[in-house]
C-alpha cells in the first residue's frame, strides 16, 4: 500500500524562560544541534516570513512596555508564548516540486497562522526551515531529501474586557466596561471542549480549518492529519524516536533479507564449483584416457627426410582429441566466468551488509538516547529543561583528548 501523505500542524504553549530553547533553534543560533540532521552549510535556505528583530524575549517585554499586550494578573509559571509547526511529509515536497514548492506551500499556511494568531503584530518569528536532511528518505531516494517545515512562534492573546469597579466615583459605571485589552493567555485563546467522552484541546480542530485552507488554495495531493490524534501531539524528539525505531526495523529486516540471499549464492556458487569439479574429472577420463602417452606416442611415421608421416586415421584421431579438448577447456571456462560472478556478487552483498550492520548499532544507540531523554523529560520537566537552558547559555566544553591505560592509572594516583 502506498504512503498517505497527511498535513499536521501542532500548538504548543510555553514559559517566559523558553524563550531561548526556542530561539536558539529556530533562528539556528547553536553551535551545535541534537539534531544531528540539521545541516548549517543549508541555513541560507531557510525562508523568514517574520523576523523577530532582536531576541524574542527583548519584543515580548517592548510589547507590554508598549501596552500592544498585557500580562495582568498572570503567575511567573504562565504560559506566555506558543508554536505552531506546520508541516507535511517530506515525500510530499519532493513529488511535487522540492524547495520552490515547499516555499509557496508554507507562505500559505503562514497566511493562514496570521488568521488564527488575530494578526501579524503578535508574530515574533515565522520561519521555513530547508536545513534538516531526512535520513530515510534520502536513503530510500539514493539522493539528500530534506524536511521543509513552518514555525510560528506567536503571543496568544484575547480580548479580555476590564469593568469598573465598586471604588469607581460614578455609581452608574459601576459594571461597565473600562476598557478592552490584548490579555495574554494560552488557556483563553485555546479552551478545551469535550468529544466523544473525552477532552480535547481547541487547536486540534486546526487539523481540519489547515487542510481546508491549503485545498481551497489550490495544494492537493495530501490528506489532513486525524484531528486529536497522538501524532498531533508528538514532541520533535518524539517523533524522530519513532521513526528511528521504524528505520531501524526495516534495517534489521533488509539485513535478514540479503543475508538469506547471501546464503543462496554461497550455495549457487558451491554448485557451480561442483559442476566445474565434475567438468574437470569428464577432461581427465574422456580426453586424457583417450590420449594416453603411449598412443600419441604411437601416431605417426618418422619420414625419410625428416619430420613424421601421419595416415588420415591418425589425423582424424588428432582432431577428435583436439575439438574434445577444445569443448571441454569452453565449458570449464564458461563456468569459470558464472562462478566469478556469482562470487562477485555475493562480496558485494557481504560489503553491503557488514556496512548496514555497522550502522544498526548506531542507530539502536541514538534510539536508545531518545527513549532515555523523553523518560526524563517526563519525570522531571522541569529541571531537565533547566539543565538543557543552562548548557546552552554556557561556551561549549573541549573534549580532553582520552589518556592511554598507564597514563589514566597514573592520574588517578595523583589525585588520591
């Protein structure tokens, strides 16, 4: 069955201190990236719709200094910030046009965000990325294909109404409404509703008004993703767990597969070996026993002025030992050229999968952070996301070079 290409896009809300977790990556600020897929000789690609103009903490604070949005009332822990991710498939791009196609896909789903974020003054950066090869495709195409996705990262506001109060001097506004401010608030711009037993959040209806938006705008070819659905939710770590740990069952099944084949050729190629074998006994009985010593010896006259009179018998024995020669050294060597190849062919098919088997640790290996990484994430969000914010406000560290076994023996000594 063929893959079905399917549109997600994804909300997520964060704190005022996140701010720079999200920069940092978005606007492609690190020196280095968990993501080792992210390519920076490609970051020229990359397409802003919206530039932030600064550090996106720095806008947020000249919007409330400017009264554009409001913070009154919140806790320090509030949600100030989100990011939408719009995104398709990677196949999808490269059937239909690669990164020119991508381009005027995402500038109309970026159309769209403006809609659902109520206008572009509350955007601080909305950018395209071209930089993130997509290993299994690029595998399956024999070609670098890349993961063309849209962030958004917006302030949600609504508009919250401020009435007079009791205090006020006139009785008769007392109720009414003082004002209407930008109110900053995740849970008011995205209530929750209830559907089939369960509770969902507002934006997963974002599934339905993304497609429709992007079909009535001319791009088919791609269904919407499941409106609530797990994928909807799946953290960038998430996703690429799961699809390293599909990557790497189809790499164990491809392995099981040539090496299936490998054995097949050993025993195609143990049986050409066979036939030669037996080819080469059919030389020995049939042309070496019709030849024996003693009777090419026997062929032929000495002639009275040198060299050997033959008689038609002995001539035509000649060429019957001869043409049986001939056919028998043909045969051998054409087994000799199938066997060659056939070995050929298996040396390959060996290189191919020692190469495969190299990369299946490395993969399991990567899997196996990820699991760990999102295990810890879920324990302690907190301080892991803490601990990740402070390693990137820090220099990189220098990898000291490893000490050899009596050198280590040695320094730990000293340090006792």
């Amino acid at each position: 069955m063929a893959k079905i290409d399917r549109s997600v896009v994804r909300n997520q809300a964060y704190q005022k201190k996140e701010f720079s977790i999200r920069e940092r990556h978005n606007e492609r600020l690190n020196d280095t990236y968990y993501n080792s897929d992210i390519r920076p000789d490609r970051q020229y690609l990359n397409v802003y719709f919206k530039s932030c103009g600064g550090s996106y903490s720095e806008k947020f604070d000249a919007m409330i200094a400017a009264g554009a949005i409001s913070t009154r009332g919140q806790k320090a822990d509030a949600k100030v910030f989100d990011e939408l991710v719009f995104d398709v498939n990677s196949a999808y791009f490269e059937c239909g046009g690669g990164y020119e196609y991508a381009k005027s896909f995402f500038e109309e789903a970026y159309r769209l965000a403006l809609k659902e974020i109520g206008g572009e003054e509350y955007v601080l950066s909305a950018v395209m990325h071209a930089d993130e090869r997509n290993k299994a495709l690029s595998e399956e195409l024999g070609r670098d294909a890349y993961h063309y996705h849209l962030h958004v990262v917006y302030i949600p506001v609504v508009d919250k109404e401020v009435l007079w109060s009791k205090r006020c001097k006139d009785p008769a506004l007392v109720g009414t409404v003082r004002e209407v401010i930008k109110q900053v608030s995740h849970s008011k711009k995205w209530p929750r509703y209830r559907e089939s037993g369960r509770w969902l959040n507002s934006y997963s209806l974002l599934q339905d008004r993304f497609h429709e938006h992007m079909v009535n705008a001319g791009f088919t070819g791609f269904e919407r993703g499941e409106r609530g659905s797990t994928a909807e939710y799946l953290s960038v770590l998430e996703y690429k767990s799961q699809q390293e740990a599909k990557r790497a069952a189809a790499l164990d099944t491809a392995i099981e597969g040539k090496e299936q084949a490998i054995a097949a050729l050993d025993a195609q190629a143990g049986k050409k070996q066979r036939q030669i074998e037996k080819l080469d006994v059919e030389i020995n009985v049939k042309t070496k026993a019709a030849a024996t010593a003693a009777e090419i010896d026997a062929i032929g006259k000495p002639a009275l002025l040198g060299g050997v009179n033959v008689t038609d018998d002995d001539m035509k024995k000649l060429k019957t030992l001869a043409k049986k020669s001939l056919t028998a050294d043909e045969r051998v060597s054409g087994m000799k050229r199938r066997l060659a190849a056939a070995e050929n062919e298996r040396d390959e098919l060996k290189a191919q999968v020692g190469k495969e088997r190299k990369a299946r640790p490395s993969i399991k290996e990567h899997l196996s952070l990820f699991e760990k990484f999102m295990a810890a994430l879920k324990r302690a969000p907190k301080r892991l996301l803490a601990v990740i914010d402070d390693i990137f406000r820090q220099p990189p560290e220098i990898r000291e070079p490893e000490l050899a076994a009596p050198e280590r023996k040695r320094s730990v000594g000293i340090e006792h």
